[in-house]
C-alpha cells in the first residue's frame, strides 16, 4: 500500500514539475482510481491531509489534490474512525452495497480498519466536507469500472462544479 501511494506521489509530483511547460494548473490535478487504485487515491488524499511523512518528502509543499475520483475504494488506519487534520479535497465516491472485495462500510480486523465508501461519505458528510456518494443497492465489486462508462455525465458534473468552480455542494 506505502509503495502504490508512493507511486501516486512519484506521479503528482513529475507533473507538478512539469506543469508550467505542460500548461497545467497545479492547482486542479484530480487523482482517480478503480478497485486497488481508489484505495491508493483515497490513502494518498488521506496521507496529505495527515501530513505523512511520504507526502510531506515527495510533494511540493501545501499540495492538495483537487478532487478525489473513487470506484469501490476505501481507506486503511489503525484508529477506529476516520480522522483529518486538515479538510480533504472534494471526493466521489462510488459503491456497491454488496461488494465483497472492497468493505462498502467500516470494517475492523486485528486492529486495522477500513473504512469503504459508505463510511468515507457519512464522515465526509458529518464534516460538511463537498462530495457526491454514488451507492448502488445489491451490486458487487462491478463499481470499480462501471461508473466510468455508465457515470460520465455525473463524473463530469462534479468535476465541472466541484474542482472546477469549486462550489461547495454535498449529496
């Protein structure tokens, strides 16, 4: 997990590097990803917001992501709820409620928690933090890629509304 984080850091950081002769404004680089990347964008998210040491080496300083892009993600921590230090980037989140790959709630295992996008959302909603959750009743692990051709107009809008005009919506 520290390694594909790492990589997501390595990645954000070449095209911060980059960005003024790419044309790239630094400031709206969304990070996106299915099954066991939703979990790398979301723990690097989580990283930042909690000043790991990774994000703090690798990342220019202040760096946020603009907005957070999840199909069947979920965060790891050893504490029994989710905690930020500072407030996290609008986030998607996509799911379905029976998916049995990646926890669609909270789940505590020998003292590691994951935490899958119903419980991301409910915290993100209890911290009126801006985010659009997506939970599709009776679906398995197909939310890893099925919102990527079925979704498009919905992921449009939250990028048009929430990383590009930035307003503070919550659904």
């Amino acid at each position: 997990l520290a390694m594909a984080t790492g990589d997501l850091y390595d990645a954000t950081a070449y095209v911060c590097e980059h960005a003024s002769a790419w044309g790239v404004d630094k400031t709206r680089i969304v990070a996106s990803g299915s099954s066991a990347g939703a979990i790398t964008v979301l723990m690097g998210e989580y990283g930042i917001c909690n000043g790991h040491p990774l994000a703090q080496q690798k990342l220019p300083q202040d760096f946020n992501y603009a907005g957070v892009i999840s199909y069947a993600g979920a965060i790891f921590d050893t504490q029994e709820e989710l905690r930020w230090a500072k407030t996290p980037a609008p986030m998607m989140l996509f799911h379905g409620d029976a998916d049995r790959n990646v926890p669609y709630g909270a789940l505590g295992v020998d003292g590691v928690w994951l935490f899958g996008s119903k419980s991301i959302a409910d915290d993100l909603a209890r911290r009126r933090v801006p985010h659009a959750f997506y939970s599709v009743a009776e679906t398995n692990h197909s939310m890893a890629w099925r919102p990527m051709t079925e979704n498009r107009g919905e992921i449009d809008s939250f990028l048009e509304k929430l990383v590009f005009k930035r307003q503070r919506l919550v659904t």
